[in-house]
C-alpha cells in the first residue's frame, strides 16, 4: 500500500511501541501511594517533562488527556466557562471557520446551548485567517479564541503571532490546535504568548488515544467531567503510564528529526505538485504558496466533476490510501468546510483531494500515487456525466 494520509495517523514509531511495551510491564495505578504506584508516577511524570521540554513549557502545564479531540474540548468548553465564570460578560467565543470538527463542533455546540456567543472567522481564498475580522470582533465581551496553529487540510500557517497580539490587548486567552503543526514547525507555548496548545501522539508516531492539553498554569478551566481530579483538578481519570511513555517517546523522535524531516518532505511535495499539475490540469492546488506559510506534507486540491467518494475508492483500488480532508467525520465524505470558507461552491467541495506526506513516504510513493491518479480522476468525472 502507497500510504499517503499522513494527516490522518502517521505509522507508530518502533521506538514508541518499545516505550509503551516497557511501561506496561510496570504494575501500578500511578495515583497510588505504595512503591508499585510511585514507580507508575515516575513514567508518567518523566513522560510529561519531556513533552514539556519538547513544546517550550513547564511540566505541571502538560494534562494528559485521551488525544487531540478531548484536548480541544477541554480548550474550548473548559476556557470559555471559566472566563464567563470570572466574568460572566463574557459571553463571546472566538474560532477561524476552518478549525477542525473537534473546535468547530464543541463551540457550536455551546452557541447551541445559548452558552456562548459564537464568532466565526472566515478566511482568505488561501485559508489564512481574516484578521481585521478578528480584530472587529474583539473586545471586552470576548471570553477565547482558537485558531489552529496550521490547517489539517490544506496546510495553511495561521498568523498566530498577530492573532495573540490583537487578543492580548482585550486580555482574552488564545488556543491553539497544534496537532499538524508540532512534526515540522517550532511549536513553543511560551515563545509563542499562547495560553494553550493541544498536541496528540498519533500525529507524530505515538500510539491513538493519547494527547494533551498543554496550558499556562492560572488558566481558568473547567473540567469536563468530574471524578479524582488527578490533574490539576481539569483532567479526571486515572493515568495512562504506557501511553504517556510512548507519546514522550515519539514527541522526542519528532523534534529531534523536525528540520531534516521538513526538508526532506518539501522535495517531495514539490515532485508531487509537479507532477499532478502536468497529470491533472483540471486541479486546482489550494493553499499558500509560500512555502513558509503552509505545512510541507499536505498537498490538498479541488479537481471539478470528480467526486471525492470516488476518487478515493479508485486510488484505492490502485493500492493507494488518501483522503479527502479530515478523518474524523464518522467516515462519511461530505463536502469540505475547509474549502467553502475559502470560497469554492458546494460542488467543488465536494471534489477534493488531501494527499499527506510523512517520515515512510519516498519517492516511490509519489511515482505510484502520480500513474493511479489520472485514470482515477477520468473516471470519477465520467462518471459524474463530465
């Protein structure tokens, strides 16, 4: 199989399968005071310093959570109920029009539930946020904002920077969703003046079902559920030591690789671009074109008239794996929300194509992707009646 949906899970890492097999090995409830619970604290909490170290904070500001869509949620509900417990004029949350479902869905969820005032932000035809919009939106009434650190569909670099400078002037606290971003940019929760950033491990090789919510201590969050309150009383539920161990593991082999590994990847996005732009001229490749404005290993485009479901099944009759934009949309396809905030119709959302690099793509897989590619798409179109 040619695998090219890096953006959706990255292969585990033999080194994070090693770490978890050797924690599990320990016995204990990391929470217990006898010997065999402190020997389970010690992997978890070596686990959450190096995770620390890795995204420029402190160990205490590093809270395990389930993987990047318990982290995102803890983000967005938990902040904004602890600012409007704190003020309770702050009503309105703040969030870009291409976050992914796991910041999307927990803040409609709440404008649903009349709990919050809910901004979107639209983006321009490249996907990187509006920030006039954003500054018009913000005053003292705002209680967060969340704008992912890179987009999980097309790769577009949000201006965190600007986003945090125009927050911080109204005192309101900005996540980050960094779950693409962490394998090739320099995430720094300190550096960057952000007040939270979610990262999980099996975007970088750990294993599925492990992330955290890394966010500055004095952050008011409420917890989602209640229970032992084992972290910081946010974060209830006893702790995964295996998890944590192979999750730390895997940051660390990310970091260290990070400036080859992005190099690397580029030259193979640019064979790829090439490539399907000489292939395919009917498609249309979104996102910025500055390479220090987008992530490498996603390649994202709208092809008219070829649908994504069908597309994806011929590729995968070919023995390629892609996608079409996020995985985490119970399966279905539909169209992009990603697209369409960056103005393609309906249609053509419905026409997409997310082919994502990693550390075991080569050159190979492009070759193989690039010969399935124009029959796939012939097809798909004619079968639209195109």
């Amino acid at each position: 199989m040619t695998y090219l949906d890096h953006a959706a899970t990255t292969p585990l890492r033999d080194t994070a399968r090693e770490a978890w097999i050797e924690a599990s090995r320990q016995l204990g409830n990391p929470s217990s005071l006898h010997a065999a619970g402190r020997r389970a604290r010690a992997i978890v909490e070596d686990a959450r310093e190096r995770i620390a170290a890795a995204v420029g904070a402190d160990a205490p500001e590093v809270i395990l959570t389930s993987g990047g869509t318990e982290a995102d949620n803890l983000a967005v509900k938990g902040l904004h109920w602890g600012r409007a417990a704190q003020d309770p004029a702050r009503r309105r949350l703040i969030v870009s029009s291409v976050e992914h479902h796991a910041v999307l869905d927990p803040a409609r969820w709440l404008a649903h539930r009349r709990d919050a005032e809910l901004i979107e932000i639209g983006v321009d035809p490249a996907g990187v946020l509006d920030l006039d919009a954003l500054d018009t939106a913000l005053d003292h009434e705002a209680s967060a904002v969340s704008v992912m650190w890179a987009n999980n569909e097309v790769g577009a670099v949000q201006p965190l920077a600007d986003v945090v400078a125009l927050a911080a002037a109204h005192g309101v606290p900005v996540h980050a969703d960094a779950v693409q971003a962490l394998p090739y940019l320099d995430v720094h929760l300190h550096r960057s003046g952000l007040d939270a950033v979610t990262v999980s491990a099996h975007k970088v090789g750990g294993p599925v079902g492990v992330g955290a919510l890394v966010a500055r201590r004095g952050l008011p969050l409420e917890p989602l559920a209640h229970g032992g309150g084992q972290q910081r009383s946010v974060r209830s539920g006893t702790l995964d030591a295996p998890g944590a161990a192979a999750f730390a593991t895997a940051v660390d082999d990310a970091v260290a690789e990070r400036a080859s590994e992005r190099a690397r990847v580029e030259r193979l996005r640019t064979h790829l671009v090439e490539g399907l732009r000489s292939r395919v001229p009917e498609a249309t490749v979104t996102g910025p074109l500055d390479a220090a404005r987008r992530l490498p290993g996603i390649v994202h485009c709208v092809i008219p008239g070829a649908r994504a479901e069908s597309v994806l099944f011929l590729l995968d009759a070919a023995g390629v794996a892609a996608s079409s934009g996020s995985a985490c949309t119970a399966g279905v396809v539909q169209s992009s929300h990603v697209a369409m905030a960056m103005g393609w119709s309906p249609e053509d959302a419905a026409c997409t194509l997310r082919l994502s690099l990693g550390r075991t793509t080569a050159e190979a897989d492009v070759a193989t992707v690039l010969a399935a590619l124009p029959d796939a798409v012939a097809r798909a179109r004619a079968a639209s009646g195109l």
